[in-house]
C-alpha cells in the first residue's frame, strides 16, 4: 500500500529562490496549503529549515533540476527526509507550470505516495566521481592538444606520421624537439634520432622530412601546445594520485571487484607500459572503481626510456618527461 502523508511538502527549485508548498491535514478531508518562497542562499535555506520543523513537516520532494537542488539538499537533508525525484517522472502538464503550481503538485503526489525518489550518492563517492570525471576531461583535452600538433605538423609539411605510428612516442619526441629548436638539422641528422626499431626506418624518415615548411609562426604554435600538453599531464598525474589517495578507505571494496570477470586493475590489460606506469587507466571509465589502481601501483622516478643516447633526459618545453602519447604514461619532474 502507498504510504499517505498528513503533513509533507513539496519544492520547485530554481537558481535564485525555491517555492515551498506545505499540505497538511488528515485524507478524509481537502488539505490545508501553505506556499513561501525563499532564496537559495545558506542562511534562506536555513530559515526554510525551520518553517517546516515549525510546521511539523519531516518529508519534502522536489525536482533534481541541474545542480540548483545540491544547496538545498546540504542543508534540508540534516533534519528533515528529502526526496529528490527524477523531473521525467514528475514532470507538469503543459501550460500549468509556475513555481507555486509545482512546488503543490510535487507536495500531492508525495501526499499520497506516488514519488519514487533517485539514489543519492554518499560524500565520498560524489568525490570520487568528481576526480574520475575531471580526469576524463583533463585525457581530452590532451588529446586535442596532441591532434593539433599534428595537424600543424601536417601544415608544415612534416610527415612523419605516415612514418611513426606514435607521434608522441619516443622516437616523435625526438624529432620534434629537434625541429623546434634546431632548425638548421638537416633530414638526415632529425633522421638519425630514431630510436630502437625505428633506426631501420631512417631513410623513410629522412624522406618525411625533406622539404618541410615549418617557420616560426607554426614552430611557436606547436610549441605553446607542447607548452599545455606538459601542464594537463602534470595535472592528470596529480589527480591521479588524487584518485588513487580516495580509493585507500575503500580497499575492500576494489579487492571485491577484481574477483569480477571483465573487471581488471590494468597491470593485466594491455602489455609493459601499462604495468610500468600504473596508476589510473586511461582506458577506464569514468565512473568503474575497479579499473583505479591504489597508491602503492603509483611508479615514481625517471625509466630507461626517459633518457636519449647521451645519458640526458630528453625535454620539451624545459620539462623533463617520458612519452606524451597518453595521461598515465608521462612522468613529468616538475
């Protein structure tokens, strides 16, 4: 059986102010309602607070409407039951919604048990949401960067990607950091700085790079996108940490879903650069816990492959890094 409510609320929400309609009374006769409005402001918030404690009101309803509902959640939640209802499933028929309207017929239906309310998150998986999501921003947006070097690349007339299937690999980096500050190089010499089975393709290079275009205008653009690149994997390597610092409390948890089939932890995903330098997955989504590695995965210091053939770690826009293929992947010494 539904539920019925002799004293309940309901709340339309907005950005600036909320209506709050309260219905009392008992079901054998038409309820009493009493609308107010109040600003959304903590100290507002905490005054509608008190008017439904005074009025004996412990169970409101209102519409997750954006990010506005948050603010009220914070401080309703404390003291009083809040349901917060998905708006597909409460949503006015057209030409009836005003503010008042709402906030009673969200109180009606609650009155009379028809609202299903949505999962509220805890305070700490809201967090970790907040990571995993900005961290997702934060790989695409370095991928943009690294596909706008490579377009102005192709504008200069620099083919090396037809060559190198990573760009940004090593034996990329190489070249690419020779081209924007020796410029006098001949095909040959930026050639001859491939690395490890890419030597075999020299003269394919050295062909990739004969008769390029590249002047300053398009040297200073690659370079202020190595510039942001270098800043957004510093970034993503510190909130992976961050995310990594997060899942300490939940480590049974993690333990748990890697008894899962098809949930794995990356170090058995996809080969030796994965296992190296951990971290968090790249390839994760944004919201599977089971694919965030904890703290103790985390690599620090420089690898082997940090340093080219004089023993001198190699640099791009002053800073010292690895590969710039993908988030996890670069070690930056910043």
């Amino acid at each position: 059986m539904k539920k019925f409510l002799e004293v309940c609320a309901g709340i339309d929400v907005g950005k600036r102010e909320i209506a709050v309609t309260i219905l009392s009374g008992s079901p054998a006769v038409e309820p009493t309602a009493e609308t107010r409005t109040f600003d959304t402001t903590a100290t507002a918030l905490a005054g509608c607070l008190q008017w439904l404690l005074g009025k004996h009101c412990t169970t409101v309803v209102m519409e997750s409407t954006g990010s506005y509902w948050i603010p009220v959640w914070n401080v309703l939640s404390e003291s009083v039951a809040v349901i917060v209802a998905n708006p597909d499933h409460v949503k006015a028929r057209r030409g009836e919604k005003t503010d008042p309207a709402d906030s009673r017929r969200l109180a009606e239906r609650l009155r009379v048990g028809e609202v299903r309310g949505s999962f509220i998150p805890t305070k700490r998986i809201v967090e970790l949401r907040d990571l995993t999501r900005r961290r997702k921003r934060l790989l695409t947006a370095a991928s943009s960067e690294r596909n706008r070097v490579q377009k102005l690349l192709e504008q200069g007339s620099v083919k090396i990607g037809n060559v190198v299937s990573d760009v940004f690999g090593m034996t990329g980096q190489r070249i690419l950091d020779a081209l924007l500050r020796r410029p006098e190089l001949r095909p040959e010499e930026l050639a001859d700085l491939a690395q490890g089975s890419l030597r075999k393709k020299a003269p394919q290079l050295t062909e990739a790079l004969r008769g390029h275009r590249l002047d300053e205008h398009l040297r200073w653009m690659i370079q202020n996108c190595m510039d942001h690149l270098v800043f957004l994997e510093k970034q993503i390597t510190q909130i992976g940490e961050k995310i990594a610092e997060s899942l300490k409390p939940l480590e049974r948890e993690y333990e748990l879903l890697q008894t899962i089939p098809g949930v794995r932890d990356g170090r058995g995903d996809s080969g030796g650069n994965r296992r190296e330098y951990g971290a968090v997955s790249e390839r994760s989504p944004s919201d599977e816990l089971g694919r965030c590695l904890s703290r103790e995965q985390q690599v620090s210091g420089q690898t082997e492959e940090q340093f080219d053939q004089a023993g001198q770690p190699l640099v791009i826009g002053g800073v010292s890094t690895g590969r710039l293929g993908s988030g996890t992947k670069a070690r930056l010494d910043l």
